[in-house]
C-alpha cells in the first residue's frame, strides 16, 4: 500500500466500553444510514417497554442477557443477538453485568413508549 | 418462570457459520425493518464497487479483513467494526478467511454499483 495514504481507525468495542463504567447509559458509536450502533452496559432489572415504530436489535459481547416477553424470554451470550420486533413488549434483565450492542433508528429511546425515570439521555457519542 | 411459558432461540453466530462453508456468499440470518443482518466468509480479493443508496456495515467475527479505499484502507479484527459511506468505493481483502457480519438494507447486492460475475445471490435465509 502507498504509504502516503490514510489508515481509517476502526471501531473497537472493548476500546470504546472502557471509556464509560456507569450502567443504563447507552453510547452511539456509529451510524448506518438513519440507524444507530450503540453501546451499553446493563445489569439488574429494567422496566416493560416497547418500541412502536421499530424493531430493535441486541448482540451481546460478554456477560448473559434475559430479554422477557410478556409470554415467554431469549437468552443471549456473547456471540448471539436478537431482534425484538416492534410494538412487543420486552424486559431485558441482566444478573451480572452484561456488554451488549443495540441498534436501532436515531432517536430510539431506551424506554420506548413507556418514558419514566429510567428513560436515559439519547444521542450520546463515544 | 412460568413453566407454561415460551423459550424463544438466541440467533447465534457460531451455529450459524457451521451450517455452511462457501466464500463470499453472504447469508441472511435476521431482519431488523428493512435491514438484514447477514453472516458470510470470505477470503481472498474482492472487486472495487460501491453502493450508491446506502452505507453498509461490517463488523469482523474471526480473521483480519482490510477494507480499502481509494485513498487509504482500514483493517478490521473481531470485536471490530466499521461503517463505509454509501458512494464510497471500496474493496474487501482478506489474507486468511474472515467470518463477518454484514448490515444493510434488505436487496443490497454484494457487487453494489458493479455487479459482474462475483455478484453473490441475495436474501440466502439461514
């Protein structure tokens, strides 16, 4: 390769979850079209929600992630991922921390139609 | 949990990989709107092209991929993504097979812009 040419930086997801240690708070790293790739660290419970008008996806990078339905659960390890489609109604609950990638539309909140307290700060970039 | 109640199936990348072993023919294995996630290996050269309509993209499973571009090149482990603009000519290249997964809108054809004969069929479920 011609050495006068540009190296693009990756994008690294241990580099970019060792930026930020609180939980709940989900990161845009990047963005693909009007969709956003963003990363998070969760653990415990969260609230019943759904996303009217979208589907959202889960990769899970380390730890086990239980997502609840209202008639069932998926369990996710690293490795695996999931889509929730849109208007069904989910939980997700960690018992220990887990890593995990969303993507979803720009402008998805983690709350989805439910709002609340537990609602986190969007378009956050790391 | 409720004996009664469903146990749904994580979509796991591993398992998915071992159900086939063809280069460069990429492999849907969920939806997310009108996205596709899709699993595909690789290795060796491909062809320039781009994708006028839209962005896509990659995230590195197993193997070293280098993405280049006219002007430069980035290089892709696992645990690694990267978003090429859509317009943006590109080439993938891999010394040694690289598993990935690959994020664009459903009817994105491998060749972009270019088609000719490494155009891969498209919308293979797994």
């Amino acid at each position: 390769m011609d050495a006068s040419k540009r190296s693009y930086a990756p994008i690294n997801f241990a580099q970019k979850l060792a930026q930020f240690y609180d939980q709940w708070q989900p990161r845009v790293i990047a963005e693909l079209n009007e969709y956003q790739f963003k990363i998070v660290r969760i653990e415990g419970d969260f609230i019943w929600h759904d996303h009217p008008e979208t589907d959202e996806a889960f990769i899970v990078l380390e730890g086990s992630l239980r997502i609840d339905f209202r008639d069932g659960s998926v369990t996710l390890g690293p490795g695996e991922m999931y889509v929730v489609p849109k208007g069904v109604e989910h939980k997700p609950y960690a018992a220990g921390e887990v890593k995990m990638l969303l993507i979803e539309p720009r402008g998805t909140l983690n709350t989805g139609h439910a709002g609340g307290e537990r609602t986190a700060r969007n378009d956050i970039w790391i």
